[in-house]
C-alpha cells in the first residue's frame, strides 16, 4: 500500500471506529429503551422495520448520490445529521425521565405518553435508517477510491474487524454500563463519538470530487436503470446479492425479539445482556484476523459454504437452550460466519463493478441483500405475536430461530452448484479482460 493511501485508509479506519462504537451504543441503547415503554413484539419489530425500511426504498437513490457527488462529502454531512437526530433524542428523553421506568416495566407508560414516545422513536428509526443507507452505500463506493485493488481483501477485512470490535465488543457493554448511569447518558456520549468520526474524515487528503460527465445530465431514472441492467447481465453477482437478502430476511427475524429474548428467557439486565453481545464481537473479530488468510487458503466457493454453515448453526441454537454462555457461542460463530461471507462478497463485488457505476451497481445490489430485512423483522415479530396466542411465551420467542436455522440449511445445501467455483472464475476472468 502506498504512503499516501496507507495514511487515509489509517484516517478513514479510525474515522469508521468512532462512528461504529457510536453505532454500538445507539444500536443497543435505542431498543433497550424502547422495551421499557412496551413489550409487545409487535410493536418492537415495527422499529427495526422502520430503521432498515431505506433499504427497500431509498437505497436506488442513494446509489445515484454515491455517483453524483463527492463520497468523502457524503461520508461528512449523513453523520453531521446523525449527530442532530442523536441530539433530539437527547432532550426527547431527558424531558420524559419521569415517565419512563429505568427497568424491565410491569406496567408499561401511560397510554398519551406512550404514543408521544413510541411515534418519536418510529420517525427517529426511519430518519436514521435513511441516513444510514445513504452512508454505507457511499462508504463501501469510497474505499476502492482509497485504496488499490489488490489491497481490498485486506482493507476490508480490517474495516469488518474494526465494525465487530467498536460496535459490539465494546459498544453494548459501554450502553449497559452507561444506561444504568442514566438514560440519557448514552446519547450524550454517542454525539461526542460522532463529532469525532466528523473530524477523523475531513482529515482524509486527495481529490475525490467525482468526474463531470454525461452523468451530471441524465435522470434519475436512467441512472438507476444503468446500475440495474449491469448488476443484471452478472450472474455471481445477482446470485450472491440474493443470497444475502435471503439470510438476511430469516436473520433479521431474529432482531426484534433478541432483547425479549435475553430479557424473558435468559434473564438478564441491560449490564449482562451486552456482555452476551462479547460472543457475537469475539467471533467476529477473529473472523476478520482470519478472513484474509481463509480467503487464500481456501477458494472462495468453499469460503461461502463455510460462512453459510456457520450462519445457520449459531441462528439455530438458541432455539435449544437457555445457557447464556452457549448462546453467547453461538452469536460468537454466527459472527465469524457472517464476516467470512462479508469480506469474501464484498471484495469480489469491488473488484468486479467499475468505479463511474460503483455507486449504483452498490445501490442494486444492497436493495437485493438488504430489502427483505424489514419485511424479516416485521414477519418475526408478526410470528412471535401468533405463536404465543397458541404456545407458551417462552417457545414463541424460541421460534425464529428454529426458522433460521431450517432455511440457512437448505441455502447450504444449494451453494456448491449455484456459487460454484467454476463460476466465480469465469466471471473473473470476463471481467478482467
């Protein structure tokens, strides 16, 4: 690597553990307080619809952005507004102290002062998710700017590294420590990191004003239908975004009901539900030490069922027990599955999609491995509401993942023939010639 791209890729690294220690905090703080003002899961997989929503809606466009403008810019100002809406927060909450338990509730808000608090949490979660799309979106676009090719395996696999580390290792431990301070602590301090992530990218030297041409004269329209019908001639491509939104979709059913779950089942307090979040970030995090090496020893068609395989077995075990360090496992090897299957899919999917279309071939291809989350988080909390009206509370909050791990099977069991190597290669090869 470069000296000059070591030194932004360094910026951009600490810029990105900043804003993903925020993104931990917030991503356990936000549902631990939404449990304190109801309990039904309906209700609660409604939020994580909302946040992931974008994903069906807006990622196209966010696409045309990551083409448009300048990607470091946009880097800039979505987590500019992100620390304005964390801000919000801050006095929604600090003003609503009284009326929000500081535990697991028996009795749950009054019904106006729970509407108020539950409708600023629904616009919250879609603001936010909106943000989030147009980031990430931009944020995978910018690297291959940042870096060679030949040094994106690596690079991704210590952004990865760096994600798992700050945003669950040390960012559900730090909300559960923070939240037993106060409720609006947290916040306060998600802000702060966000400032600083702020800093760290403006920091980033190099011109990376994107090229005047005919892109700047064309609809909107036609330059999503550009990225559409070039992520469609792909065939490895199309086939991994489906793949990804598949488990996503039965993965995702997971989301909303992972609180109830540590909270009901597990037993746990806000302290000792993030350290169960320690298995999840320590499988991670030797997944992205591995990935590296795993993705030169082995060839990438094996690398995806391994990951597929990892997947469905941790999604599936906490549907057998209620020992919190065995589900602690289990996050820990879903994690590094889920890792492996990132930096593989991702590095192919850089080094394949040229850079005037990164954008908006990055934009397709999320909205196909992205889109069905909502729709997974709705159907889980939609399941869990069924299943207890005819089980007990217990086996209903269970069920999701005895789904996930059913379906994740039958996705391992079709990788070897329609990921196959002999594909990988010839699309390789198409590619580079």
């Amino acid at each position: 690597m470069k000296k000059e791209s070591k030194k932004n890729f360094n910026l951009l690294l600490t810029a990105s553990a900043f804003s993903n220690l925020a993104d931990g905090i917030a991503g356990f703080a936000y549902p631990w307080l939404f449990t304190l003002i109801t309990r039904d899961p309906l209700l609660i997989s409604l939020m994580t619809v909302l946040v992931t929503l974008p994903q069906l809606i807006f990622v196209l466009f966010a696409g045309v952005i990551a083409d448009k403008f300048n990607r470091k810019s946009i880097l800039i100002f979505s987590r500019i507004f992100q620390v304005l809406l964390t801000s919000s927060f801050i006095f929604l909450i600090y003003f609503n102290l009284d009326f929000i338990p500081k535990n697991v509730p028996i009795v749950e808000p009054e019904f106006n002062r729970k509407f108020l608090l539950i409708t600023a949490f629904y616009i919250g979660a879609f603001i936010f998710g909106m943000l989030e799309v147009t980031r990430d979106n931009a944020a995978q676009s910018f690297l291959p700017q940042v870096v060679s090719k030949d040094d994106l395996p690596k690079s991704n696999g210590r952004l990865f590294g760096i994600e798992l580390v700050a945003n669950n290792f040390l960012g559900a431990p730090i909300a559960g420590f923070l939240i037993g301070l106060s409720l609006v602590t947290p916040f306060i301090f998600d802000t702060v990191l966000l400032l600083l992530s702020v800093f760290f990218i403006t920091a980033i030297k190099g011109d990376f004003d994107r090229p005047k041409k005919d892109i700047d004269n064309q609809k909107t329209i036609n330059l999503i239908k550009e990225g559409v019908s070039w992520l469609s001639n792909q065939i490895l491509l199309r086939r991994l975004a489906i793949y990804t939104g598949i488990a996503n979709f039965f993965g995702s059913m997971q989301f909303p009901i992972m609180i109830l779950f540590g909270q009901e089942i597990l037993g746990l307090d806000s302290v000792q539900f993030a350290f169960l979040a320690y298995g999840g970030a320590v499988g991670g995090f030797v997944g992205s030490l591995l990935a590296e090496k795993i993705n030169k020893r082995l060839e990438e068609s094996k690398t995806l069922l391994i990951s597929i395989a990892l997947f469905g077995i941790g999604g599936f075990v906490p549907f057998i027990t209620s020992n919190s360090f065995v589900v602690a496992a289990a996050f820990g090897v879903t994690s590094f599955g889920s890792v492996l299957w990132n930096v593989q899919a991702v590095s192919i999917r850089q080094a394949l999609i040229p850079d005037k279309l990164m954008g908006r071939v990055n934009s397709v291809y999320r909205l196909l491995a992205l889109g069905l989350t909502p729709l997974g988080a709705l159907f889980g909390g939609f399941v869990v509401k069924i299943m207890e009206n005819s089980f007990s509370r217990e086996f209903a909050l269970r069920f999701p993942f005895l789904i996930c791990g059913i379906f994740m099977f039958i996705l391992f069991l079709t990788v070897p023939k329609l990921l196959s190597q002999k594909l990988i290669n010839k699309t390789k090869n198409i590619t580079m010639d």
